[in-house]
C-alpha cells in the first residue's frame, strides 16, 4: 500500500510537472509572433506595462520568465523602475491562468484530450495546429498527473489522522505560508505549487482555510528567481527583484489581517474547493495589482530610497544573455536582439570617441575606443554561445531561421567595431605625424560621421520593432553613403589638383571615408536581416561584388 502510494506520488507529479511543461512549449511556439509584438508595445504607461505583462506571461506560462526579462531589460537601461513596476504586476496575473484550467477539473477526459493533441501534433500539416496539438497534448498529460496523484493521495483523505497532520495550515496561517514558499523555492514554478494544493484539496486533505495560506506563501517563493538573476547586476536591476518581493510581501501582510473575510469571499465565488483555491490565487493577484499599479511611481521612488546607490555602467560583459530564458526560446531570441542592440551602441560610441580624437587630438578619446573594442569582441562572443546554446533547445520553425540570421548580425557589429578601430588608428596617424587638414576635410568627415550614426539609429529601430519599413531606411541611407562617398572622393581630388591637400592627409582622408563606407555596408547587412532573414545564403557572394566596386573605386582615385 505505501510502495503504491509512493510509486503513484512519484509518477503522478512527474507527469503532472511535465504536462505544464508542454502546454507552455506548445503555447509559446503557437504564439511566438504574438509574444514579439506584445513585448514590442512596451510604454511608459504602468496599465500599459501591467496588460504587457499579463500577456506575454499568459502565452509562456512562466511569471519568472517574464521576471528575469524584465531585471535583464531594466540592467540596460531600455526600461525604467516605473515601466517595469507594471509588467511584474501583471505578470503575476497571467500565471494564474494555469491554476483556473487545472480547476475545470478534466481528469475523466485525459486520455481524450491526450489522443487528440497527439493527432494534431501527428498529422497537422501547418505549425500552428502542431503547436496546438502539444497545448492539448501537454495540457491532457497534466490531468493525467492529476489524477495518478489525487489517487494516490485519495485514500488518506479518509484517514483522520492524516487530516489532523494538514490541520496545522488552517490553525497556523504563517506555517503554511512558510511552507509554500519553501516548496516554490525548491520547484522554481508555482504553477507546479499551486497545482499541488488544488490535488490536495480535492480529495479532502486540507480545507481552503488550509490553502489559502499554502498559496500565498507560494507567491512569496516564486520571486526569488528574479532575486538570483539580479546578482551581479546595475543597482535599478536590483531593485525591479526587489519590487517584486515588495509587493507580494506587503499584499500577504494585509490580507493575514483580514484572513477570515478573505476567505468568505472566495468560498462565495465557487461552489468547488479547486474552484475556490485558484480563484485565491487569482483574486490576491488582482487586488495586489489594484493597490500597487496606480502608486507604481510613488513605490518606484520609495524603492530606490530603500535601495540606495549610483548606477554603475557595465563596461563589459552581456546584460541581457540570462540563462533562465533559454527555456523560453522567444524570450531567449528577444534577449539576444537587445544584447545586439547594446553592442551596437557600443560601436557607435567608439566611432564617436574615434573621430573626437581625431578633431581635438585626444590620445584619451582613442584609448577609449581600444577598450570598447574588447568589449565588443567579448559580447559577440557571449552573443554566440548563448544562441548556439540556444540552438539545442526545442525550436519552432521560425525560431529556427531567426537564430542564423541573428549570428549574421552581431558578426556584422563585430566587423564594425573592427573599422571604428581602424579609425583610430587612422585618427593616431594624424596625431603623431602632425597632419593638417582643411576646414572643408574636417567638415567633410563630420558630414559622413552624422550620416553613419543615423544610420546606426536606424538600424537600432529596426531591430527594436522588427518592422521591414524601419530596416528599409537604413538600406535607402545606404545609398546616401555612397552617393556622399563619391561626393567627398572627387572633393578631395580637387583640393589635390590645387594644392590646398597634402598627400600623406589625403591618404589617412581617403582610408576614413572608405572605413566609414564599409560600416554603412555592414549596417545594410543588418536591415537586410531584418527584411529576410534567410537571405544569408548569397551573403558572401554580395560582399565579394561589394569589395571589388570599393578597390575599382579606390584605384580610379
């Protein structure tokens, strides 16, 4: 009878944990586009915050997921304390949607549910119904779980003694929060926690007086894989954990305070007792969000009261790479594009401080660039381990395809990084050989340098919306580049014909102008991915006809 017991716990759970498992993998891959969009409407409206986060977290299944992302985009500076006070709330909201379709309670149909997610995964033709058949697939594997585990369980509902063991949640409301957050700490999901109280609700083992302290001590648990992610992170990052705990904390200490109202009002939501323990969960989530979201700027400064400091800015080293979001492959992607995004920055700066050390002749603004260029190589490293890392994880079609596509781009920023350097060491040339320049060279230079940077902004856009119209700007810049790269050439014939142009200056103009061109040609690269990402098979052959027009060009001049 134990050996069964045990064999029947054991079994049960795992199918139980595994069936959450596929419905979020099936969800996700179904909803990828939709995610990418959602994430894409960050604002800096709280209520705005709070729908994005109860969205994206609805489609994953995973309030840390989202958590981790947010201390990830926070870390960066793409989103401030405020903005992300609002996703966390309505982050918390999303996940409980789990514990409301365990309650439907649909342990009689699982084998139905089961064929039926297997015949669309199997013989669906279209990815999206594939996906589907994995949400139904995983989602009648849950129930199967479900119901091994309450029959297991079942007959010790009948045992006083065993209830007796239980009663201490409903006489000791702080033991059985204790021991919910215990619980959730270890499993790291508290889908997988509360789906575990409503089984033992089910059959009898405890009463909701019992539950409601084990679910709210398991919304205590569920921060602290946010509170892990922000160690070794900017000083905001940490307080977006921070918050996190905050409001959960505070919200389980005053509703203790009206514990037995609490109670009445669930019981009268629902007849069932499962009913009644997800709509706990539901409901404490949703007065949480309803106290904290119009104060999100008030607790925002109160926060950074509590957690007093400077930013410091990470030099190098990736903000965005987190490991928790490789199992959550949309995430994951969306973490490498701002990793690309900050990298790209990076580049920019060091184009700037180039060409600042050039104009003023400042040794320091050059030393500036070789540390952005370690910096760069190190990211791009980091970009592509974390994406090959990636790549070993289960993927939908279109994940598959973006991933090369990504590997293209932070290898083109990579290139970049390498002209800027060339820069440089062009910008040196001209400090320790004393080269003169015309006004109408240094104009010249400015003029192409401002036309390379909106580029990068451009590109920068594109890459945040994934919108074709935004990548479409930085190829039609390009062709402004090499119109204004002709331009400046035959200028600098002319001012060699007149002698107002000393040769060695018009070597180190000329290598510029070309350095500044290749990095347009790169940035093209970059809106071209963003357009097709599978046009990287004639890559090569694209940039071997663009190498050849660069030295015809260079020997006619």
């Amino acid at each position: 009878m134990i050996r069964e017991t045990i064999f029947g716990v054991i079994g049960g759970l795992g199918l139980f944990i595994f069936g959450i498992h596929l419905m979020g993998a099936g969800l996700h891959k179904a909803s990828a586009d939709k995610i990418r969009k959602i994430l894409a409407a960050l604002t800096s409206t709280p209520f705005m915050g709070m729908l994005v986060g109860a969205g994206v977290t609805s489609l994953i299944q995973s309030s840390s997921a989202t958590t981790v992302m947010l201390v990830g985009f926070v870390n960066a500076g793409l989103m401030t304390l405020r903005q992300a006070i609002g996703v966390i709330l309505g982050a918390d909201i999303g996940t409980t949607i789990t514990a409301q379709l365990i309650a439907f309670k649909l342990t009689d149909y699982a084998l139905p549910i089961i064929g039926l997610g297997m015949g669309l995964n199997f013989f669906a033709k279209k990815k999206f119904y594939k996906n589907i058949g994995e949400f139904l697939f995983g989602f009648g594997i849950l129930f199967l779980g479900l119901k091994i585990l309450t029959g297991s369980v079942g007959p010790f509902g009948a045992s006083e003694s065993v209830r007796n063991a239980f009663i201490i949640f409903s006489k000791r409301p702080i033991t059985g929060i204790a021991t919910g957050m215990i619980v959730t700490m270890i499993v790291q999901s508290s889908s997988v926690t509360v789906g575990l109280v409503l089984a033992l609700a089910s059959v009898g083992l405890i009463d909701l007086r019992g539950a409601i302290p084990l679910i709210l001590g398991d919304n205590i648990g569920t921060c602290i894989t946010a509170l892990l992610a922000s160690i070794g992170t900017t000083i905001s990052a940490k307080r977006t954990a921070i918050a996190h705990v905050t409001f959960k904390v505070i919200g389980v200490l005053l509703l203790l305070l009206f514990l037995p109202y609490y109670q009445s009002l669930i019981e009268a939501t629902a007849p069932s007792i499962m009913r009644q323990c997800a709509n706990a969960h539901t409901i404490f989530n949703v007065m949480i969000t309803a106290l904290f979201l119009p104060l999100a700027g008030v607790m925002a400064r109160t926060i950074e009261k509590t957690v007093p400091g400077k930013e410091t800015v990470v030099e190098v080293g990736p903000r965005h790479l987190e490991k928790h979001l490789l199992n959550t492959p949309v995430l994951a992607l969306q973490a490498a594009v701002y990793e690309a995004i900050h990298t790209l920055n990076l580049v920019k700066e060091m184009i700037d401080d180039a060409i600042e050390g050039f104009m003023k002749n400042d040794i320091k603004a050059l030393d500036k660039v070789a540390q952005g260029e370690e910096a760069v190589d190190s990211l791009r490293m980091a970009v592509s381990n974390y994406l090959v890392e990636l790549m070993q994880r289960e993927l939908s079609e279109e994940e598959s395809k973006k991933i090369p596509s990504l590997l293209h781009i932070i290898n083109d920023i990579e290139r970049m990084g390498d002209h800027a350097e060339n820069l440089r060491d062009l910008a040196g040339r001209k400090i320790d050989e004393k080269l003169p320049f015309s006004k109408m060279a240094i104009s010249e230079i400015r003029q192409i340098q401002g036309e390379i940077g909106q580029m990068v902004e451009e590109a920068i856009s594109a890459l945040k919306t994934n919108e074709v119209k935004e990548a479409q700007k930085v190829i039609e810049r390009e062709s402004q580049v090499n119109l204004l790269r002709d331009e400046l050439n035959q200028n600098h014939v002319k001012r060699l014909e007149e002698g107002t142009c000393k040769v060695l200056s018009g070597i180190v103009f000329l290598e510029m102008v070309s350095n500044f061109e290749k990095i347009g040609d790169h940035l093209t690269n970059i809106g071209q991915a963003v357009i097709s990402p599978l046009q990287w098979e004639h890559i090569e052959e694209r940039e071997h006809i663009q190498g050849r027009e660069r030295i015809k060009e260079e020997e006619r001049v």
